[in-house]
C-alpha cells in the first residue's frame, strides 16, 4: 500500500522515525521534525498522497466523530500554523499513514481486503457482511476501540465509499 516515493523522498522515509515514542530528545526531535516538513512538503508539492488519505485528514467528512471538523482543522487549531502541524511529532502517524497506508497486522489487511474483494463492487448490501468480518479480525487481533480508526483507514484503502468505511469504524469501535 506505500505509494511511489522519489529517490529523495526514500532517503527521508529511511532517516524518519514515525514512532514518536522513540524520540528521546530534543536534537532527535528537531531532526525528525524537519525530515517530516520537507518530505511531506515534498508529497504535496507532487500530489502524491492518494485522494481518500488526504481527505482521511483534511475533509470532515471523513471523520467519523468528528463533529463536523477535519482531522487536518482540530490539528491546526492547536498547531497554530501549517509549519508548526508538519513538524508536530503527533503529524508523524498521518504522515506514515500517507506514505504506508494503514498500520495494521499484513494479514489482518490481507484478510480484510479480500472479504472485500469477494463482493466485487462494494454496495450497500455488502456492509453488514463486512463489519461482522471487521469485527471478528477485531477480535482475532485483540484490537481496541482506539484501532478502528485504523481499520477505518483500511476500509477507505479498500472499499472506497467513505459511508461504507463509517460502518466498519462503528463495528470495530464498538468490539468488546
């Protein structure tokens, strides 16, 4: 699911840290956070990022929960600017995401994608067959509430309709 990269953006991919927990000071961080401004800077610049990604962060719609505001509006309105959001340690995971895709188990996807594959185009007579598949791969993988906006990503990745995808967030978020 990684989208073309240029050999300058691979060199960035590989110096990056995306697991901001593994950045320990303040040097690290400056670093990171300046490979993370050119190489999205870069992806945009290009128009690299695939459409449902980008909207995943910049169109409310997209959001499930979101009480009408995007991902990209909550971020900026603590960021402040969009230099401060992309150099913003907590960007990092929507940055992996545009460049990898969504940050799930290979074959929970691999699974996933082919129940989705099976219905051909999905409609909406699929999506109750979908979520019990979300919801059971959920609970194979001791997913949490705090996953479905993973699995959200990789129904957008797979599905395509963002109504569809809403469904199977609702069905992960609601696993026990």
């Amino acid at each position: 699911m990684q989208i073309d990269l240029t050999d300058e953006e691979k060199t960035w991919v590989a110096e990056i840290q995306f697991d901001q927990s593994k950045v320990h000071d303040h040097e690290h961080w400056k670093q990171n956070s300046e490979i993370a401004y050119d190489l999205i800077r870069s992806l945009l610049e290009r128009r690299a990022i695939p459409a449902h990604r980008l909207k995943y962060f910049i169109d409310p719609y997209f959001n499930p929960g979101g009480r009408g505001k995007s991902r990209k509006d909550r971020f900026l309105e603590n960021a402040g600017s969009y230099e401060d959001m992309y150099r913003h340690n907590h960007f990092l995971a929507y940055l992996r995401y545009f460049i990898l895709g969504p940050d799930l188990p290979p074959s929970l996807m691999e699974a996933f994608g082919k129940a989705v594959k099976a219905c051909g185009p999905v409609t909406s007579g699929d999506v109750d067959p979908l979520r019990k598949k979300a919801r059971a791969l959920a609970r194979q993988y001791a997913l949490n509430t705090a996953d479905a906006d993973r699995f959200y990503q990789l129904a957008l990745e797979t599905m395509g309709a963002s109504s569809y995808a809403e469904a199977i967030y609702r069905a992960v978020k609601d696993v026990r």
